[in-house]
C-alpha cells in the first residue's frame, strides 16, 4: 500500500474513532428535560421561546435587541464590508448582541430579568452540580457546561458568542466568538462593585465557570423570569 492509501486509510479510522468517542461522552451525559416550555411574545410582537426549570423560565435564545447604546453583534474582524456584513447577520442569529451591563438593563423584556447569580445556580443545579460548587469562583461542576449547550435535552442552547469591548475611541473589539461563552448575571461583586459576576462557558470543556467582568465588557444575555 502506498503511503497516499496508508493516509487515507488512517484519516478514516482515526475520525471514525473521534466520532465514535463523541457519541460515546454523549450517551454518557444524564438525560436532562425542562419542566415546562412555552413561547413568549413582546409587545413589539417578538416571539421568544423558554423552559421551565424548578421555579424559574429561560429564555433558549441569547438576547437580541439592539439597545440605544453599548449593543454590538460579534465578528471576527474582516475589512471586507460585504464578509463582515454577512458574518454579523449570521452571528446575530446565532449569538444575539453582546451587551454592556447597562445595555443589557435598557432592552431586558417587560416581566423578564437578567438573573442574578442566584438564579444561576438553581439552573446550575437543576444540571447535577453539587451545592458545595455552586459559590465557588472558577470553573466547576462536570458536564453542566455540556448539558447546557444543548439544543435538544435541556433545550437550554448556550451559545459561544464572545466577549467585547470598546477601546479609548469607541471602537467594538470582540474575541473568543465560537470559543467562549459568557453570561451576564445582575449580581455585583460586592456592594458599589463595577464588577459583576458571570457564567462562562468552553467549546473544549463540560465545565461552566463562575467569574467576575467589568460592567464595561460586553457579554451576551439570557433572560429568566418566576415561573408563570
């Protein structure tokens, strides 16, 4: 066999092994379902779709409603106007708008919230973590990451839309689009903090962090509500 066959052949059984190992950790995750599921329709006729878990509502989409000031969509830089134009509308359907705290306060749907660090953690309990994890400031937990990122099961659909930021002229600069995901919660660090703590998430880990970010940095949104 010559060596373009003998790399032919390995490309095959080494992804055919990768695949085999993806569904192999997929079967392993525990079936997670929502309580509940409905669709929520704004005053202004948008439709956002939720789950119920325990006594709270999540909305399954990232927020995604300009706000007068501090909105953007994440991209990944390119010059070209056309590129960039298509790569912000897809991205606005995958990921929404990343938001400066402020932001986030002005567009957050009447009778919806953005939840506080509280409300995290009973999502994230609902998803198996144990309760000594929950107020632990890194990452934790073991799949919770995972089971949150799916679009069937938990139908939570976390999305890895990036962080931003505007610099010293008022440009957008966004990164790690498709790597990271974060979340905003409404809880400060402390009393009078520009701090606030967040969620994020990992293309390459089943963990999900508990950090804190600048109220400046721009993350993405995930509305709750008390149960209804």
């Amino acid at each position: 066999m010559n060596m373009k066959k003998q790399f032919v052949v390995f490309m095959i059984i080494f992804l055919g092994l990768s695949w085999a190992c993806s569904k192999d950790e997929d079967n392993l995750l525990p079936v997670i379902e929502p309580d509940d599921s409905g669709v929520f329709t704004d005053a202004e006729g948008r439709e956002f779709s939720w789950v119920r878990y325990g006594n709270l509502e999540w909305m399954t989409t990232n927020l995604n409603i300009e706000a007068s000031v501090g909105s953007e969509i994440s991209h990944e830089g390119t010059r070209d106007p056309i590129k960039l134009e298509t790569e912000k509308e897809q991205n606005y359907v995958t990921f929404g708008y990343l938001y400066t705290y402020e932001a986030a306060k002005e567009v957050v749907p009447e009778g919806w919230r953005i939840p506080t660090d509280n409300d995290w953690q009973e999502l994230e309990k609902a998803m198996g973590m144990s309760a000594n994890e929950l107020n632990v400031s890194s990452w934790r937990g073991v799949s919770e990451g995972t089971l949150l990122q799916q679009t069937e099961g938990t139908k939570m659909n976390l999305r890895m839309g990036g962080m931003g930021e505007y610099d010293g002229y008022g440009n957008f600069s966004p990164y790690f689009s498709y790597v990271y995901g974060f979340y905003w919660t409404s809880t400060p660090e402390a009393e009078g903090s520009n701090y606030y703590y967040c969620r994020q998430i990992s293309y390459k880990s089943g963990q999900i962090a508990r950090v804190v970010v600048d109220k400046s940095k721009m993350l993405s949104v995930r509305c709750v509500r008390d149960a209804r």
